[in-house]
C-alpha cells in the first residue's frame, strides 16, 4: 500500500497516539493499560487473532497507543484493502485526538472509574436471562434507591442478585427489534454480557437523547453523556 495520502494520514494517526501516550503517562497505570486497550476496536477484524491479541494482552510494558497503531496498521498494510486503512485511520485519528483533548480538560480524578464498573456508555449487551440486546446510558456503582422501602421492593421484584447490591448497575436501552415499545431497564452486572466484534447497533426510539452515532460495535455518546462519563467511550 504505496498511496501517499494512505502514508500520510498513518504519520498523522502515529503522530496522535505518541501525544496521547503523553497525556497517559500522568495518570494511573492501569488507567493508561485501560484506555489503550480501547483502541482494539479500531483494529481491523483480520488482524485481530490470537496472537496479535495475546501480544496486546500480555504487553503491558509496551502497550501504548503508538504500539497499537504500528502494529496493526503499518506491519500489517498488505492483509487488508486501502478503503478499510483509511476508515479505520480516521476513525482512530479523531478517537486519539478527542481522548487527548478530554484528558487536558478534565482533572485526574474524573477518570478514576470503580474498577467493579466494567461495562461503558454506548456499550451492547446481551441479558443473560431474557436474552435482549441493550446498549448503556449510564451506569451506578451500585443499587442507585436510597430509599430502603422502595430498594426492597425492587429486589423483591426483580432479585435475588447472587453478586449482591453492591455489584455496578446500568441504566440501558433494550432494543426494540427484541422488545417492541419504548423498553428502559435497570440491570445488574451480573446479567448482562458485552458483545464486541461486527455487531449491529441497537435500534430505539430515545437513541438520539444519548448517542449521536455509530461506529467499530459501540454508540457513540453526546456530547453532555460524555462529559458525565469521561471514562467511557
């Protein structure tokens, strides 16, 4: 892949991730790890094998934004056609660049998310037990009812919860291709299953209220839903 304006947009990607990388370095470790990890998704679906995965996962040491870019775009240029480098380097481009900007604008403790806390705003998921897909609004990093007579209502209801109440829970809209209607739940951790990969994005009437768009298996989140979870994206 010898197209100059291909080289050239891969110099701007790598030259978006070493600036990133910087930012990172001032926060928590795993924060960095975590933050970095993110950025698979923008790794085309041919690269991502075992070994490559492997490598990311047991890297921790050299993992990094720069490392992600090199390795899955610039080593790996020959596996795939030029229209899937140049979305992919856009996409991550701007991604790196948003997460920079974020990262200067906020302090470092608006990042430190419950390590219980797994599942992101915009992220899909299966229920477990009902087997709808949903995707996040927002998440608590337990029961959010303060009220003991209402909380032991809704455990009554819709318990028992082997994790407890203490375990994260999410606010999400459940896809109206599974459940016809207007469907918001509240679930806990324990019940729902991420799904990554080629997914389809979740169809729902108040879509617009928090996400703004689709991309690489995740919503993307407004503006304000963003700022609230700076962590998630």
């Amino acid at each position: 892949m010898s197209n100059p304006i291909v080289t050239r947009l891969y110099k701007h990607t790598l030259a978006a991730a070493r600036r990133l990388d910087s930012s990172l370095l001032l926060h928590d470790p795993k924060f960095k790890i975590s933050e970095t990890r993110k950025f698979l998704r923008f790794v085309p679906q041919n690269l991502q094998g075992d070994e490559f995965l492997e490598e990311a996962e047991n890297s921790t040491k050299k993992l990094s934004c720069e490392w992600l870019v090199r390795t899955s775009f610039l080593q790996a240029k020959t596996k795939y056609e030029a229209p899937t480098f140049t979305d992919n380097c856009f996409a991550a481009m701007k991604k790196l660049n948003e997460r920079y900007d974020l990262i200067q604008s906020k302090p470092l403790t608006a990042f430190r998310k419950p390590r219980h806390i797994e599942l992101s705003a915009g992220q899909i998921f299966r229920h477990k037990k009902y087997g709808y897909r949903g995707v996040i609004v927002c998440h608590f990093s337990g029961l959010p009812f303060p009220d003991p007579e209402f909380r032991t209502k809704w455990v009554n209801c819709w318990g028992p919860f082997e994790k407890g109440l203490d375990q994260a829970f999410y606010t999400a809209l459940i896809d109206t291709k599974d459940r016809p209607g207007r469907m918001i739940t509240l679930s806990a951790s324990e019940n729902l299953e991420p799904l990554e990969g080629d997914i389809e994005p979740v169809t729902h009437p108040d879509l617009p209220n928090y996400f703004e768009g689709f991309e690489f298996g995740h919503h993307r989140p407004i503006r304000k839903v963003y700022n609230d979870f700076p962590e998630d994206w």
